[in-house]
C-alpha cells in the first residue's frame, strides 16, 4: 500500500541528544512531509521534501529522502521535553491524497 | 485566521444515535480532508474535497458514513446509526490549492465515544 511506516514506533531518548525516525514506503510519490501531533491535539506541518530533493533543513530539523530505498528520515537535533509528540509521514503520488503513516511517538526526558 | 475549527470537541453518544460533525475550514483553502484516527488503525483519509465537491471517498468504511460541504466554509460528517466501533478522534484539515506540495492544516478534532 501507499503507506509509510515509520520505525521506531516508540523513541525515548534525553534531553539534548539527537532523535532519528525512519519512514518507509513501497510505491513512487511525488513529494513526503512529516508532521508533529502533541497528545490531544490535531497534526502540525513540519516540512515537505519534494522527489527531486534528497536533503532539507528547516531549524534543528533535517531530512533525508532516498528514493532508490523508499525510505526517509526526519532527523531532530538537541532534543527538548517540548519536542515530545508523535510523528508522521504523509505521502502523495501526485494527488492532494495523503496517505499518513503509523508514527513514531518521542519522549523526550528532561 | 482562527485556523480549521472543528465541533463538538468532544461528543459521548449511544449506539444507533445519529453524529453530526462539524468543520469550518481556513478562509480560501480549496481543499477539505475529514480524517480518522484509532490506536488500531492509525490516521486513516475518509474522503476529501476540492471547491465543495467530493473527489475521494473511498476511505468511507460504510454507507452509515456521509459527508457533505454545502459551501467553502462548512463541512460535516454524519454517522448514522452509529456504532461503538465507530469510537475514534475525527480530524478535519484543509490546504490551499497551487499545487501537489501544499501543507495541511489541521483542526483540534472531534473525539467521539459510541456506548
């Protein structure tokens, strides 16, 4: 299916290191983003990396696509406690059809 | 701009009752998405629109299932009769027209609960 599946499901690390989460698909897309959604609440925007781009960077975020792997990353650097939420990957092919994938939730520890 | 705003926040119904969600998206936005999300099955597309007309729907589980936008700033989603199963956080989001690449913008949800 279009969608991504993220891994870790679940990422404890502390305050000050660096968070890593993967996405993985299994069909072509055009573009991917990842959002944040703190408990209770709807999903925010993070950033969008279109099909032609490999690396973004947007403050202390980072991301990676490959697309010969199917697969991205969404980099967090010096994590914060206000960083902890879940986090989605939401792939098009081409449509304003996004399809999100199952999260990974950080907990980040003061 | 108040952003998407979503009503009720929450609602605690019985089973075989009618829900009525409601949605206003952000002024000028083209496109409405109505979302569900369960521990279960995750976030999951139920249909969306483009200027009011459906244009996917094929994530409806059931014809207990409908949605409607009468016009560009207000949307709903019946379930009727509804169903414990259908117990879930219900999203409405919206994103402006210009392209593939536009964001989502998401409202605070419906948390619904079917006894």
């Amino acid at each position: 299916s279009q969608q991504g599946e993220e891994d870790p499901q679940a990422l404890s690390i502390q305050e000050g290191e660096n968070a890593t989460m993967n996405c993985s698909y299994k069909t072509s897309i055009n573009n991917l983003q990842w959002y944040r959604q703190n408990s209770g609440r709807g999903l925010v925007h993070l950033i969008l990396i279109r099909s032609n781009e490999r690396e973004k960077h947007s403050g202390r975020l980072r991301v990676t696509l490959d697309t010969s792997k199917k697969s991205s990353s969404l980099l967090i650097t010096a994590s914060r406690a206000a960083d902890t939420a879940s986090y989605f990957c939401a792939l098009t092919s081409g449509t304003y059809k996004y399809i999100f994938g199952t999260g990974t939730r950080l907990k980040v520890l003061a | 701009d108040a952003g998407v705003i979503q009503s009720p926040r929450h609602e605690v119904t019985e089973m075989g009752q009618e829900v009525t969600l409601r949605c206003k998206p952000i002024s000028g936005h083209d496109y409405l998405f109505w979302y569900r999300q369960t521990m279960m099955r995750g976030l999951e597309l139920l249909i969306y629109f483009n200027n009011n007309v459906p244009i996917d729907d094929s994530g409806m589980p059931e014809d207990r299932f409908s949605a409607k936008m009468p016009n560009a700033s207000f949307s709903t989603l019946k379930i009727q009769p509804s169903e414990p199963r259908d117990s879930a956080v219900y999203f409405c989001a919206s994103s402006a027209a210009g392209g593939t690449y536009n964001e989502q913008f998401f409202g605070p949800g419906t948390r619904l609960t079917v006894l």
